[in-house]
C-alpha cells in the first residue's frame, strides 16, 4: 500500500478526478439461503461493460475520503453511521486503470480504523451481484454475505442483478 495517501475530499473534488468506476462483467455471484446459512455460486455469464454514471456522486449523510496513489487521485469512499448502529460504506470505488495496486484494500482498512474510531461494531455495504471482483474483495478481507435482495434495483439496473449486503465485525 506503499504510496496511497487518503484524505477527507468532497465530491466536486471527486468529480474533477473524473474516476472511471466502470467495470466488465464476465460473472455474477448467485447467492442462496440454505440450511440457515448464506452462500453463493459464480456463474458465467455474456461479457458486457458495467457503469453506474453519475451515481457515484449522490449525496451521503457521512464523509467522503479521497485516496491517490502517488499523488494521482485513485479511488475514494463514502463512510456513514447506519441506522442500526454500524459504519456504513456508501461509496467505494477505484479508478479503472488503477485497480490491483492496493488502493481498495486502503480504502478499506481507512474504513475499518474510521468504524473503530467511533466505537462501532463493524461494517456493512451494499453491492451487486455483477460485481464479483468486489465481492471477492470484500470476503478476502473478512466480510461476510449477510443477506440479498432480488427485489431492490426494481427497474433500476439489468434485468436479475441482485443486491448483496455484507458485514465486516470488529474483533472484541
């Protein structure tokens, strides 16, 4: 992680960054409920190019965190207070052509010491289905499949793309 530096941003700092958290899909995570226990399996699927537009700049309740990776803004995330009590990640995202040199994995721990700080219990996100290298991300670093939803996106977003929620817990 050597050369990532994470500051406090804002989002028309974010904006000029012009980030490109565009991304292609070749698999989707299929989740399932059995026996008491979360899961999934990964299934091939037809290639396409996956782009949120301008979502990445809503509004949060939280702090925005702007991370570079030898000066050159990267990546960023958006933290927040949930309601039940957790750190929530609102946002986070890694330039394209900046993806596999750390700067998530930053992100990420900035998240943890942020949720740590304000004696929180752990972390919690919300992704699609369609995004299996985050989601491979996330379980790497100890969060776990807490529940999914098929039913959220509406017509919002592809046919069939599930949200997935998934919780990282502090050690006690």
């Amino acid at each position: 992680m050597s050369g990532i530096t994470i500051h406090r941003g804002s989002l028309s700092e974010l904006a000029e960054a012009g980030l490109d958290a565009s991304f292609d899909v070749t698999q989707e995570l299929r989740p399932h409920f059995i026996d008491g226990r979360f899961g999934y399996d990964i299934v091939d699927v037809e290639p396409y190019r996956k782009s949120y537009g301008d979502d990445d700049d809503e509004e949060s309740d939280g702090e925005l965190f702007i991370a570079r990776l030898a000066g050159r803004p990267a990546g960023a995330i958006a933290l927040s207070e949930a309601w039940n009590g957790y750190a929530r990640i609102d946002n986070i995202l890694v330039d394209a052509k900046l993806r596999r040199a750390g700067v998530a994995t930053a992100l990420l721990h900035h998240a943890v010491d942020w949720c740590k700080g304000r004696g929180l219990p752990g972390l919690m996100l919300e992704t699609q289905n369609n995004n299996v290298a985050a989601c491979k991300l996330y379980e790497r670093f100890g969060f776990r499949l807490g529940g999914f939803d098929v039913h959220l996106y509406g017509t919002l977003a592809a046919p069939g793309e599930i949200a997935l929620f998934w919780y990282w817990h502090a050690a006690a």
